[in-house]
C-alpha cells in the first residue's frame, strides 16, 4: 500500500513454500553453468547492469515514491551506492578467482570455490542498494541468488532483476520471492531447510535476525546478518547539544 494514501502501490505473486522449493531446483539447477563461467564474463555482465540502472531511475523512483514514500534524493543516493557496491563485488572477485587444487605435495591448501545458492533476504528501507548488495556480492563469485523480496517494495525489489536480466545474468542464475507478510515465515523456513541452499544473508531487525539465525543453526547453515538496534548514540557533556540532536535524528532516519 502507498504509505501517502493508502491506495494500492503494487501487486505481488503471493508465493508459499512450494514455490520455495521449485525456485531452489531452478536455481541449483543453474548454478553450475554459472560458476564454471569466467571471472571475467561474470564480471562483464554485472559491469554492464551497473551501467544499465540510470536509464531505470525514472522507474525505481516511481515505484519507491508509490510504496515507500522515498523522495529523489533517497533514490538517488540507493542508486548511486548500488552502483558503488556492483564496482566493489566486481573488484573483489577479481581479486579473489576461484581456484583448483593442483599442488599435490601440499600437506594443506586452500580452495576457493562458488558455495551454491546463496539466500538473501532484503528490507524495504534502502530497498535497492540493500538488495544489490546482498545479490551482486554472490553472483560475482558464480553463486546463484534468490531474493526474497521485502513485503513492503516488492515491485522495486523485481525491478533490480529486471536490471541484472537485461545485463545477461543467464535465466535461473537469480530468481525474486515475494509473498504476503503472513507467509514469510513458511517460505524463509522452506529456503533455509532446503539443503540446496548454502549461504543466507538477511538485513533487517533483530527480532526477525534471532529466528533465521535459530533456523539456519538447526540446519548447520552459515548466515550473515546485519541487525538493527546497532547505532548507539553517546552525547557528552561538553557537546554542542543542537548539533548532538541533527546528527541523531540525520544518523537514525
């Protein structure tokens, strides 16, 4: 719903648990092909989605002024930090190829190597730059994604696939959840018990944090979360209280 009026923002599939499982097999099932493919190539079509996002600005703006009541200069700023976080997947994984073990004679080495389909799980608030990073980071080093969308941007969320599709990412290789708020725990449980699944990653409250963090130990799952309730402010006594005062309210909205 449009936080300004009310009226309907967008609409989204209403996926369950069996769409769960069927987006995993599409997405184990292409992940192979993915990973196998060079740095390089992967590196080319994530370039060419970072170049791609200004002629979808006029879009993603429309559509978080609609459903979360963001104004240009937020949508500006997402997009601008989106592009930065593509640029520094992209480097990373440059710097860090995938490797083979060919030294037999070692006593010990180290292999790096794509893990699998990787979840992620983004909030509404910075609704691109959250889940472009939460995408591009895995899809530089040959994982597939899925983004389980935030109930509240659902069409912005889609909208960044929209992008990566256009750029190349190869059909299967990312795929978008979205479902009503009431289904979210039935689809994140079935993502993270499904051993397909290696990686999930969750940006959002630590309410929510605590219980993926709880299922994904039941199934010995690593998983990265970022938290709220992180940014404590301390004013000292000498501080310039007005100045003390615009920096919490600019740090906390």
């Amino acid at each position: 719903m449009d936080p300004s009026t009310n009226l309907v923002a967008s609409r989204a599939a209403c996926g369950r648990s069996e769409d769960a499982e069927h987006m995993v097999a599409v997405a184990a099932a292409n992940f192979a092909k993915w990973a196998a493919t060079d740095v390089l190539e992967r590196a080319a079509v994530l370039r060419r989605a970072k170049a791609l996002i200004p002629k979808y600005r006029d879009r993603f703006a429309q559509l978080m002024l609609s459903e979360i009541g963001a104004v240009d200069d937020w949508v500006d700023f997402n997009i601008q930090v989106a592009a930065n976080a593509i640029e520094a997947a992209v480097n990373l994984a440059l710097k860090y190829p995938s490797t083979l073990h060919t030294d037999e004679t070692s006593d010990s080495y180290t292999i790096r190597q794509p893990a699998g389909v990787c979840l992620a799980i983004a909030p509404w608030n910075a609704p691109i730059v959250l889940a472009m990073r939460a995408i591009v980071f895995p899809l530089a080093f040959g994982n597939s994604v899925i983004l389980k969308a935030s109930e509240l941007s659902p069409a912005t969320h889609s909208l960044i696939a929209e992008v990566l599709d256009e750029a190349g990412v190869p059909k299967g290789v990312l795929s978008v959840m979205t479902n009503a708020p009431e289904h979210a725990e039935e689809v994140i449980s079935s993502f993270i018990a499904n051993p397909a699944v290696r990686r999930i990653n969750f940006t959002g409250s630590t309410r929510i944090g605590k219980i993926i963090a709880s299922i994904s130990a039941q199934h010995l799952k690593r998983c990265l979360l970022e938290l709220g309730g992180k940014s404590p402010l301390i004013v000292l006594k000498d501080a310039n209280l007005e100045l003390a005062a615009k920096a919490a309210v600019y740090g906390a909205f």
